[in-house]
C-alpha cells in the first residue's frame, strides 16, 4: 500500500483535507480546472498550455480534463438553480464592469468597448434590438394626383373621379373595412 493511499484512509473525509486527499491524482487536476473555470482565471487554449508545463503533461491531456471540467461545470448549473443564477449574475456582473471601465476610459475607443459590452449584455439577456426589420411597401393613396387636387383635397376633402374608382375597388377587394387614414 502507498503512502498516499495510507494518508487517505486516516484522513477525516469531513474536512476539505481529507476529501481532497481521497481524490485520485486524475479527479484533483479536473477539481483544478473546475476552480479555475469558476473563478473566471481558466482562458482556453493559454491554460491548456501552462498546466501542461506546470504538471508536466502533454496540452491533449489537459483538454481532455478540461472537457471533463467543463461537463462537470454544466451538470451543476442544471441541477443547482442556486448556482444557475449565481452564474448568470456574475456575467451580468461582468459586463457591468467591462462597460464601467471602458466609459472610464472617456476616449472613442473606451466607448465602443462599452456599447459593445452592453449590445452583448443585451444579447445575453434577451432584450437585442430585431437583427432584420421588414418594412412592407404600403400604396401611396396620393399617387398620381396632381398638386391641385391634393390642395382640393386638403382643403374640403374633395378627391378625383379616378381616386373615388380606386378606392371603391380597393374596398371591394378587401374585407369590407374602410381604407387606412394616411
């Protein structure tokens, strides 16, 4: 039996110690990241690269345990709503924060971080503006009338014979509801 092994029996499960010391070399490294992760010091691809050197294994490994990180980290957001919603306001915290220190700056970069911090802000929360607007073509009821009929028009409401057809056909095509007011 190894000494490791033998810590780990006398060891008091009760105490973070004595967990920790109950974890395989395997299951500390996944705990490793998961901190990391949670604490937001964990950045993709640069800390593959330094754990690697610090444990001294091979950067594929160390994804390997980060995927498994990460599947732990996702397990826990959705059997925990305590930590969901301590996740989620810790990104709200930290876009408050980016947007805060960008409009700090006070120069046209600073405040193009910050609108960009709150365009995400808002994605993440569901409150973006439409990506596509359609905007429909709507008849000119006014279309070919010349400039005296429109000042007639304007003045007692009179419209032209060929208006008058127009709209009694429009009104037969549709459901029977007066024309829109423009």
């Amino acid at each position: 039996m190894t000494a490791q092994r033998k810590r780990a029996r006398r060891a008091d499960p009760e105490t973070f110690e004595g967990w920790q010391a109950g974890l395989t070399e395997t299951e500390k490294r996944v705990d490793e990241i998961v901190h990391r992760m949670q604490s937001g010091v964990w950045l993709s691809g640069v800390s593959v690269r330094a754990l690697a050197k610090e444990w001294n294994i091979t950067p594929d490994r160390v994804h390997k345990l980060a995927a498994e990180a990460s599947r732990r980290l996702r397990l826990l957001l959705r059997e925990d709503p305590a930590a969901l919603k301590e996740a989620k306001a810790a990104v709200v915290q930290t876009f408050e924060v980016i947007r805060a220190k960008a409009m700090a700056m006070n120069d046209a970069q600073g405040l193009r971080v910050a609108l960009d911090a709150t365009r995400a802000l808002g994605f993440y929360l569901g409150v973006e503006p439409a990506k596509q607007v359609d905007v429909g073509h709507r008849a000119d009821p006014f279309e070919g009338w010349s400039t005296e009929e429109k000042l007639a028009f304007s003045r007692d409401g009179s419209r032209p014979r060929r208006a008058l057809r127009q709209l009694a056909t429009d009104a037969a095509s549709s459901d029977g509801a007066d024309p829109p007011v423009h």
